[in-house]
C-alpha cells in the first residue's frame, strides 16, 4: 500500500499532537465511519446535528489506522486509542489541504456555477485521466468542509487535480479557492438559482466570481460566453488581474466554440472549435447542456497543456452521476418504461435541461413522456413565478403527463392545461401511489426536484416495483 500521508507529515501539517499511534501512514481520509476503508485516518468533525467524536470509537473498531481529534474531546474518548489531537477538527482539515496543495505539482482546475458543476467535474476527471492520474472531488464534495476533504486527498503524484466549489451565500466561494489555488477557474454558466439568499442575478455572479480570487498569478478563467452575465464576469476577472479569459458557447466569438451536435437520446456527437484546434468526439450522456460544458472542459484541457484529442475520445464514456441523469429500463406487462433520474437536486435551469432530455427519449408503442416534478428550493419571491413558467418548457418537450408535489409545485399544477394533469400532492410521499399506477410499457418517466423534496424515494419505488435493468446505451423503451 502506498500511504496518501504519512503520520509524521499528517502531524507537523496539523500541528497536532500524537497520542498513541503506531501506524507510519495512513491508506486515505475519512469523515464517515460508515465508508471508511482499512488504515484511513477518520476526521471527528462537528456538524450541525452531530459530533464526529461521537462514532470514533467505531471508526477505530473499523479499522481506522487513527482518529484526528479536538483537544477538548480527548478524555472522553478511549484510552487506548490512536489519535492525532489538534485544537480544531475541522480547521486541521484545512491545514493537512494547505499542506496537500504546497506539495503537489499537479495542474489544477477549479468548477464553479449555478448548474452543471458535477458533471463538468466528471468528464474533466475522464479526460485528463487519459493522459495521468488524475484526482477530483468525490460526489458533490463542495462546501466548507468537503472542498478541503478532497484536496488533502490529492495524491501527491497526481499530474492533474480538478475541485468542485459551490456556495449559496456570498463570501462562500473565496476562502475554497484560496485554499485550491487553482490554474484554470471554470463558471459554468449563472442561473437563478439561491435567490431566496441573494437579491439579483447579478449578485449570485459576483458570488461565483470569488473564484478567482484563488488563481494563481496568469491564471485562466474559462466563461460561458453565451450567457448575459459575461460581461460582468469578464470585468470581474479583470479586476482580479486573471491572467487571460477563454469564452466558451456557440457564437462565432467564443474561443471554444460549437460548431454542430447531433443530439441522440443516450449520447450526442459534436463538431467544435476548441481555441483554434477543430475537433470531432461523441459524449457518452445526453444532452445539449452537457454538449456546451464539454467546451469547457475540452478548453480546460488545452490550457493545462495535456492532449486534446485523446481527451475528446474519452468523452464517449461520460456517464451521468447518479441523480443527474441516469438512465434505467424498467420491467413491466407487455414491455419496458425508461426511467430517468433526475432526483439528486433541481432548479430553473437544469429543469428546463431535464424536460429537454425527456422530450429526447424515445418511446414504445403508446408510450407517454411523464414528468414527475417536487418543489425548486431556495428561490425567494420568484418561487411561484419560476414554477408557473415551467409551462412552456413542458409543452415545448411534448410532456404528456406531469405529475407535481410541493406547495411550490401547486403553482404549475394550477397552471397546466388540464389534459397534461396526470395527479398532485402535498409531498412525494403521497405522489408515489400516483405515479406507480400510471406508468405503463413504453412510457418514458422523469423524476426531478430539489434534494429538499425528497423526490428520490418514487425512483427507488419505481424500481423496485418494476424489476429494473439498466438502460441500453441507444435505446429507451
């Protein structure tokens, strides 16, 4: 086993005091003692509703090679155990990370964005993978705790690293890029997304633009040209003296700039210009909002000098995370459904991306294209406006039936034309008898909404009700 750290430069990173330990290194870092792998150091983090102090017991029982621990919490922890013990758990995390991003000569990406940051973190980690070991955020590793996890994970030999940064307050963004110190910065787009905690667009860019507050000097921010907060966002990045901007988007001006995509129901294959370098690759996972961050990732590649080409061809096997996409077939009388999951979160933006995804799906014979939606959170005085207007979009796709949970969601259930109605309730809970007997063979089923509208449970119903299989690459139902 290679160790990710040593004890010794665990300790001195940390300023920690060494209490019991014989390992000399530790295999990785956890915070939860229910995933952590054998010889990992477990973090005993304090969050809102509990103490990480509380399971170290069991995550030495485990196999935890050690414990990192708060001075104060010390005594009422066994006797006999292995423990690195600093002042604060969470600000030691912090440190090992400053430690993790002094000691690595990796290139280094930052993503942030209202929409899209996951998946442009995915299908940049396939395609530098191509070219060395690569190391990104797990999950949506994202916050004021998981941004430092995943950096004092990097490897010391990883030849290229890519970070995940989200926020949904201002000031948020600055203090992770900071601790990144990223090469390239990428926005993915701005939405209206938090606007419960933020009075304008405008001010959820300036949140973002926090990013590159943490650039390294002639750093490169890549910015989605097409998006009417460019300009402001360009501005920013010269304020914050970034070394040079790149446009992504589908006007001529964009210096990675889509030139032509075929959009299929389980992939697309695109033509693009990638600052001066024509290339031609297909996209493993649908979509055309997947389709225009692929310029940003494929830009991101050119600027951290690893090879275009070889990073298009890996882009075939971009898959959806799970929650985002993921396509599965369903078993039922006389046939197949397609269900896709869309429950990991939702806002305006990638409920518009997932209705187009469904209107993409290819039906059986009397197959019906079903949206099962929950409430859009945290948009303030928008909320009801922003759900009524979900409408169009609707009808645009060819949704046959929706169906809608949430007292934000009444608003477009009102709002349907009646024929469109397929059933309403109060939560998801009382949505999921509904939903399970309308589906039929031949159905194509979306289920979206935000993590908050707990829209994940009619998935995992879906499918246990209707023995699944997953989904083959070019076909739905």
């Amino acid at each position: 086993m290679t160790a990710l750290w040593t004890v010794a430069a665990m300790a001195e990173a940390m300023r920690a005091r060494v209490d019991g330990v014989s390992a000399a290194g530790i295999a990785g870092l956890s915070i939860d003692s229910r995933t952590l792998g054998e010889g990992d150091a477990f973090f005993a983090i304090a969050g809102d509703n509990r103490d990480g102090h509380q399971f170290v017991e069991g995550a030495l029982k485990a196999g935890a090679a050690l414990a990192v621990v708060a001075a104060d919490k010390r005594d009422s922890l066994p006797a006999n155990g292995s423990y690195l013990v600093v002042d604060d758990v969470l600000d030691g995390l912090r440190d090992l990370a400053k430690a993790a991003r002094a000691r690595t000569g990796a290139k280094v990406i930052g993503v942030t964005g209202s929409v899209g940051k996951t998946s442009t973190k995915e299908a940049l980690q396939l395609a530098l993978s191509r070219e060395g070991l690569t190391h990104a955020s797990a999950a949506s590793y994202n916050n004021h705790w998981g941004v430092p996890l995943s950096l004092a994970r990097c490897p010391q030999a990883a030849r290229f690293a890519v970070f995940e940064m989200g926020m949904n307050h201002a000031g948020e963004i600055g203090p992770l890029s900071r601790l990144v110190q990223p090469h390239v910065a990428i926005i993915t787009t701005i939405a209206p997304v938090h606007l419960e905690y933020f009075r304008s667009v405008d001010e959820i860019a300036d949140a973002k633009a926090e990013i590159f507050e943490g650039l390294v000097p002639g750093g490169a921010a890549i910015l989605n040209r097409d998006n009417p907060q460019f300009a402001r966002l360009t501005e920013r990045a010269r304020a914050a003296n970034v070394g040079r901007v790149v446009s992504f988007g589908e006007g001529a001006a964009a210096d990675a700039r889509l030139i032509d995509c075929a959009l299929q129901p389980a992939s697309s294959t695109v033509r693009a210009s990638i600052m001066g370098e024509d290339v031609a690759y297909k996209l493993g996972a649908p979509g055309r909002h997947l389709v225009l961050n692929s310029l940003a990732v494929l830009a991101a590649v050119k600027l951290c000098g690893a090879d275009l080409a070889l990073a298009a061809l890996a882009l075939a096997d971009l898959k959806p995370a799970s929650g985002r996409g993921t396509r599965i077939e369903l078993r039922l009388p006389g046939g197949a459904a397609l269900l896709i999951d869309e429950s990991y979160n939702a806002n305006p933006v990638s409920m518009r991306a997932a209705l187009a995804l469904l209107g993409q799906a290819a039906l059986g014979p009397r197959g019906r294209r079903i949206a099962v939606l929950g409430d859009m959170l945290e948009l303030g005085a928008e909320a009801e406006a922003l759900h009524r207007g979900l409408v169009e979009p609707l009808v645009a796709n060819d949704v046959d039936l929706v169906f809608c949970s949430g007292p934000a969601m009444r608003n477009l259930w009102q709002a349907l034309p009646s024929e469109r109605r397929g059933g309403y309730a109060e939560d998801s809970r009382g949505l999921e008898p509904q939903v399970l007997d309308a589906v039929r063979s031949g159905d194509a089923i979306m289920v979206k909404g935000s993590n908050g509208s707990k829209m994940a449970p009619i998935v995992t119903a879906l499918q246990r009700n209707f023995a699944r299989a997953d989904a083959p690459e070019e076909t739905s139902a």
